[in-house]
C-alpha cells in the first residue's frame, strides 16, 4: 500500500481529515477503533516514553522503533509523524525520512524551531532563519518518494506568521500548519495567504488555539485536523482517579460490571493487533 498517497488522497477529499494523537501502542488500540488517523505526538511520546516534557529527549531511533510497531498493528490507519525539528541536523531529518517512509508511516511534521525546543502552544520558542529553514525543509522533500510533508511554523508574532505561512506554501510541502493560532481570525488570515495548499489546524487541550468543530474547520478551509493529547490527558485523570480511590478503599479493587474494563474487555481490544489477523490490509475508510 502506498501510504502517503492513501494520506493525500483523504487530505483532498471533502471536509476536515482528523487525526487522534496516541502516545503508546494501547493508546493507539482505543484511537484506531474509532478514527482512521492516528497522530504520533511528540507531547505524548516524550511523556510516555521517558516521562519527559516535550523539549528536545526524543530519539529518533525510538520514533521510528515506535512507528513501525504501530504499522504493523494497523495496517490500514493513516500516520502522521511529529518529527520536531529533524532532529537537529538536516542530514539527520533526511535519514530518518528515508526510515520512516520504509516502515510506512503515512507522512511528517517538520517544523522551524531552533533547540531548545518548545511544545507549539507555550511560551518561549525560537524559530531558525527562515532561509535556514527552507533549505532544510527543501533535502526533506527531495529525499521522500511518496510521504506526506507537512511544513510547520511555530512564529508567534502576525506578520512573521503570515510571511512564514505564505513562504511554506510556496515549497512543494504537501500541507502548511501554524501551530499556536491564537484565533478564528487569524485561520482565516492564513488560510488567504496560503492560496491553494492544504492548511493544518493542531488542537490541544488548555493550549493557545480555539475549540473549533469539524464542520467549523471545514468551512473555515481546514483540511487537516491533529488532536495532539486527548488520549494522555484522559488516561492522567483516569489513571489518577483509579489510584486515589484504589488507596481510599484500603486496596480493595471496585468490583467489575458491567461498561467497566477488565482483563477480558483489555485482552479482547489487544488481540486484535496480532499481525496473523491482519493478513490483508484494513481498507483506509475513515470511521468517524
């Protein structure tokens, strides 16, 4: 399956293509039962697999080492990977690109932060050169075949954003995201900057961007949508509650009823990821 293409074909299809950030393989069990994208976060990745803030830890051994074990699990789910900045070194960017489109992740983000790095919706980000950028951006798409680049933008102030934005869409990038937008207004801002390319909106809880329906990105020109955190921040309250409550009752575990998980509803969703009942790939129909 060419995975890139199936990716691009749903980004220019009608409406707003979602895709759920996961930040582990349990995670990415519950997502793909309701969404056909998934989103590897790097916010969540960097939580989950080190128990680190999103700064700059990630490996990219690991990203890789991650995706092809989601691959293999879901066969027929689009996935978008977060790939910060390239890790650093544009030569490095580009190895990985070649990794990941071998292991059939559906496309990247790359984006023009300087280290250290931020998560998209706080303060103090510093943004590389444009030019720097551009040619960096430039080996990456000259290196994939098929895989989806989406060139991402973290300027904060309006005219950088709305340079920058216009600048990214001019490269053959597949899709723009300028993470942070702070408004409805300023959507609409960049979305007439960008003339035609397909324009990328990140939602995150708490985070700098509006709360804004599928149907409302879609009139407002929105191809794409990332959920960057909605599965880690439910499992920290859940997993916070269970604790709380499991020390509350002086070790007794609530009993089990019925719409409550147990060993046999968790072992039911996981059995599905063994690779012999995937022996023909999922068609990539898009669940919800």
């Amino acid at each position: 399956m060419n995975y890139g293409e199936e990716l691009r074909r749903e980004i220019m299809s009608e409406g707003t293509t979602p895709l759920i950030g996961v930040f582990d393989m349990f995670s990415a069990s519950v997502a793909a039962q309701h969404y056909n994208g998934l989103f590897v976060s790097g916010f969540g990745f960097a939580a989950s697999h080190y128990g680190l803030p999103d700064i700059g830890f990630i490996a990219w051994p690991d990203i890789v080492a991650f995706v092809q074990r989601l691959r293999l699990a879901f066969p027929g789910r689009h996935l978008l990977v977060d790939i910060d900045d390239g890790y650093v070194d544009p030569e490095v960017a580009c190895h990985v690109i070649g990794q990941l489109e071998l292991i059939g992740a559906s496309g990247v983000i790359l984006e023009d932060q300087q280290r250290p790095r931020r998560c998209g919706h706080v303060d103090g980000k510093r943004i590389l050169p444009l030019q720097e950028y551009l040619d960096k951006l430039d080996m990456v798409l000259r290196t994939r075949r098929d895989l989806v680049v989406v060139a991402r933008t973290d300027a904060g102030e309006e005219d950088e954003v709305l340079a920058r934005a216009e600048a990214l869409a001019r490269t053959d990038a597949d899709v723009v995201l300028v993470d942070g937008v702070r408004s409805v207004e300023q959507i609409r801002r960049v979305r007439t900057v960008i003339g035609d390319k397909p324009l990328l909106f990140n939602q995150i809880a708490g985070g700098r961007s509006p709360r804004v329906s599928l149907p409302e990105l879609a009139e407002l020109g929105v191809k794409v949508a990332i959920y960057s955190t909605p599965c880690l921040f439910a499992a920290q309250r859940a997993m916070e509650e269970a604790i709380v409550r499991l020390k509350r009752d002086d070790g007794r575990l609530p009993e089990h009823t019925e719409g409550s998980v147990g060993v046999r509803e968790s072992l039911a969703l996981l059995e599905r990821n063994i690779s012999r009942n995937h022996s023909r790939p999922e068609p990539a129909v898009l669940l919800a």
